[in-house]
C-alpha cells in the first residue's frame, strides 16, 4: 500500500479556506496573489469567467461590507477538488447565507471555482436548521 506523507501532499483544504478568509476580510488581492493561477476561470453566472472580473467584485462586495462575516462549517477534499461549505454574513447581524465553493486545483494553485448559495430564511420548518 502506498501512502502519501502529509508533508509531501499539499493541503488543498488549506489553501481553499486561506483564500476564503482573505476575500471575507477585504484581502482580496493578497488572496489572488497566493492562490490563484494563470489559467483560473470561474462559473459565477453574474460575472465574465476571468480572474480579473471576478476580482474586481469581490473587492466591490468587500469595500461595501467591511465587517463581512464567513463561518467555515465544513470542508472537503478528493484529489485536486475541495469543497467549502460556509456561512456568510454581510454583517453580523445578518441571517446570512450558506454558501459551498468547489475550487479545483492544478500545481497547488486554483484553477476553476464554482459557488452555490442560498439565503438563511427566518422562519424554517427544518428542526436541525442549515448549518
């Protein structure tokens, strides 16, 4: 049985939750600089697929909620794809929204991401609540 160390793998999870961090707390550039590649593209259906784009919103979103809240709930790696799975609140005493992010890696660096979200109702009939 072959095993990997964990020295030698990279920590994708990591790298995934680093970058979340950063864009939350108005770093989105530092965010960009260690951990996006060349070739990153993005399917955010309300923004062009490039870095650049994106970029630009995120720091948009960052400049107009300086006190943005992110709770990581959970994360997920298989191979060079790892899951997030976040709450997100635009200030803290905003109901917020579960957000999942897949980011897929190549050469330890991101190269596609994809983001999914729904908003926390007031109200829910689910006893064990999104999170």
């Amino acid at each position: 049985m072959n095993q990997v160390s964990s020295q030698a793998a990279p920590n994708l999870k990591e790298a995934a939750m680093d970058f979340l961090r950063l864009v939350a707390s108005g770093k989105v550039r530092e965010a960009y600089r260690k951990h996006v590649g060349t070739e990153f593209r993005h399917h955010n259906a309300y923004f062009r697929g490039d870095a650049e784009s994106l970029m630009i919103a995120m720091e948009e979103n960052a400049a107009q909620n300086p006190n943005k809240v992110l709770e990581i709930q959970r994360t997920l790696q298989d191979g060079d794809l790892v899951a997030v799975h976040s709450r997100v609140r635009q200030h803290p005493g905003d109901l917020g929204g579960a957000v999942v992010h897949i980011f897929r890696f190549k050469d330890n660096r991101i190269a596609e991401l994809w983001d999914v979200g729904q908003a926390v109702p007031e109200n829910s009939s689910n006893e064990y609540g999104m999170f």
